[in-house]
C-alpha cells in the first residue's frame, strides 16, 4: 500500500471514530435550532424575573420596615457616642432579622396568594407579581402618612384619588419611605434626650471642678454606657421600634 493509501486510510478512521465512541458510550445529543421553540412571551417573563431578582435588595430596603429599624439604630448608636461600636455590619443583620420579624405576616401572606399558587401552576407570572404587589401595598398603606402621599399630588398637580386604595404605587412607595423617615428621627430624637442631659450634667461637673481641658465626651461615655445597661437599653429600644409598627 503506497504513502496515499495509508494517509487515506487513516483519515476514514478519524472520521468515523466519533461515531462509533458515541455509539458505544451513548452519549446524550445537543440539537440547536434557529427560529423555533421560542416564546417571546416567555422570554419577557424571564427578563422581569431577572429585573424583580436585581431589585430586590432595593425592594427589601424601601419597601418594608428595614428603613425605620436601621435609621433608629443608627441614631442609637450615635447617641451613645461609641464610633463604631456596634459594626455596621451587626447593626445592618440585626435590623434585617427585626424587619424579617416585622413583615412575617406579610411575608406569608405573599407564599400563600402568590408563590404556592405560581409553583403549583394555578397562576401565571402576571397574577403573582400582582399579589406581592397587593400584600406590600397593604403594609405600606397601613403605615404612610396623608400628608405625605399629598405631598406628590400637589407636585403633579393631578387629582387625588377618594380611596387610598386608588393612589398609584410609584406614588405610594417614595410617600412610604418619606413616612418611615419621619418616625425614624422622631424615636431617634427621644434616644438623644436622656444621653445629651448626661452630656451636659458631666459637662458642668467639670466646669466646676476647673478640668476645661479635658473633653467632655470621654467621660460621659462610661456613664452612657453603664446607664444604658442598668436600663437594659438593647430590649427597651428594639420594644419600641416593633411596637412602632402596631400603631
């Protein structure tokens, strides 16, 4: 068999060895088709779930009682003048953990309307997105001002509806954060009250005793602190702020 042969020879074998080691191994097939099987409904479906999933953190953050428990402890914090102390990173997981508390109610209340029936197939994309959207309305409408969903009506200059039922959500949701900031400083501003008399109680003691030179704050910081654990300062505040939320 001359050179020609053989290189023929083994280039059939190149060829036909993939079949035969798919024949043998059965391997399962990858079929690609072009302009068939594809629903532009489906694929619309699967972009909001991607935009819903990327606005989420957004939504847990505005949407729910988040904003009030971080702003208040927050407040706590620099009340008691301890810099860092707690780490953001312990204050952000703790008010998370209060928040997940908070909206449990209507966090089972979404698994029940909308995700059961959506994993199960009795409802589409379209009414599940329309339950959450129903079951986060009626906890923010409990918990926003009047006054504040008036505030954009009055910049629109649009006619407000009889019901609140009727206010639009992308008016609701900037009037319920506006609401929840409000009450934020308004407990933060109780927390400061007994922390700045103290503030100012060491502050005269030494003026009195002549220390001009030495800061104020530094001393007073014990005494907050030890104020704030003989009052058991940690469960008097997060009390507060969840009974905020049943007014």
């Amino acid at each position: 068999m001359n050179l020609l042969g053989k290189n023929l020879l083994i280039l059939l074998a190149f060829m036909l060895a993939p079949a035969a080691f798919a024949q043998t191994s059965n391997l399962p097939g990858v079929s690609v088709s072009f302009g068939q099987g594809t629903n532009l409904v489906d694929t619309i479906e699967v972009l909001l779930l991607f935009t819903i999933l990327t606005l989420a953190p957004a939504i847990i953050i505005l949407c729910t009682s988040f904003t009030r428990i971080v702003v208040v402890l927050s407040f706590m914090r620099q009340a008691l003048g301890t810099q860092n102390m707690p780490p953001n990173q312990l204050l952000i997981g703790f008010a998370l953990f209060l928040s997940i508390f908070v909206m449990m109610p209507t966090g089972e209340s979404i698994y029940k309307n909308s995700l059961q029936p959506y994993t199960e197939k009795k409802i589409d994309a379209t009414q599940a997105l329309k339950g959450l959207e129903t079951d986060l309305r009626a906890f923010m409408q409990k918990h926003v001002r009047k006054a504040d969903i008036g505030l954009f009506y009055d910049v629109t200059g649009a006619a407000a509806p009889d019901d609140i039922n009727g206010v639009p959500t992308h008016y609701l949701i900037p009037a319920f954060i506006i609401s929840e900031l409000k009450t934020a400083f308004q407990i933060g501003f109780l927390l400061y009250i007994p922390f700045i008399v103290l503030d100012m109680v060491v502050a005269s003691v030494l003026m009195a005793m002549g220390m001009m030179m030495l800061p104020p704050m530094l001393v007073s910081m014990p005494f907050k602190l030890l104020l704030f654990v003989l009052v058991d300062g940690w469960q008097l505040v997060t009390g507060a702020i969840l009974r905020s939320f049943n007014t």
